[in-house]
C-alpha cells in the first residue's frame, strides 16, 4: 500500500534528521573561564566565605585582609570579601605582616592545571 506524500515527507524528513544527527560530531565542551598568569609567589588553598570583617580564611587558617587587599573572582573582576559564597579554590599571596594582599578565585580551568593543586 503506498503512502501518502505528506505522511513520505515526514518520514524521509525525519530519517534525514536521524542521520544527519549520528554522522554529526559531539560539540566540543566550550572553555570554562579564563586561565591568567599568576605571580610565582603566590600559594594554593581553599578559601571558605569570610565570617567576620577583615578576615578570610585559607585551608583552615584565618588571616587578616591587609589594607587595600583585592579579591578577583573567576572572571578576574575584583569583588567585595563577602560576596565569596562558597568555598572555592584559590591562590593568594601575603604581605610583609602576613595578611592576605591579592587572593584569586580559580576558574574551573585554572584549578585543573598542575600548579593549582
């Protein structure tokens, strides 16, 4: 018994669609974040949300915020301490006193290279 045209055409379309879809590759994962070029001397922890003003704390240590200290999210915009709301992966470097000076959230990226861990 023969089809109909319209019932063929949707068919055929939709056998097209199937093929089309499993000779397609994969979409490549997109990159997720950046990866900046941090100093040297900067060390590697896990920073938890600040509790208390002016202090952060770093693999279970808490350190005083210097004067003028910068916090950069992911994205490498500078935030305030308590817009941190989730522990996250960092590297952060101190000053002269020890208090932390620059502190870097890590990207996804970031915290997959080698130096990171």
């Amino acid at each position: 018994m023969p089809l109909d045209p319209i019932t063929s055409a949707i068919i055929s379309s939709v056998i097209s669609s199937v093929v089309e879809g499993a000779l397609t590759p994969a979409p490549v994962e997109p990159a997720m974040g950046i990866v900046r070029i941090l100093p040297e001397e900067t060390k590697t922890g896990k920073m938890l949300p600040p509790t208390q003003w002016g202090q952060v704390q770093i693999d279970g240590k808490t350190y005083a915020l210097s004067p003028g200290a910068q916090i950069r999210n992911e994205l490498n915009m500078i935030i305030m301490p308590m817009m941190v709301q989730a522990p996250s992966k960092v590297r952060y470097q101190t000053d002269f006193t020890g208090a932390v000076h620059r502190v870097w959230i890590l990207s996804a990226a970031e915290a997959r290279l080698p130096e990171n861990r």
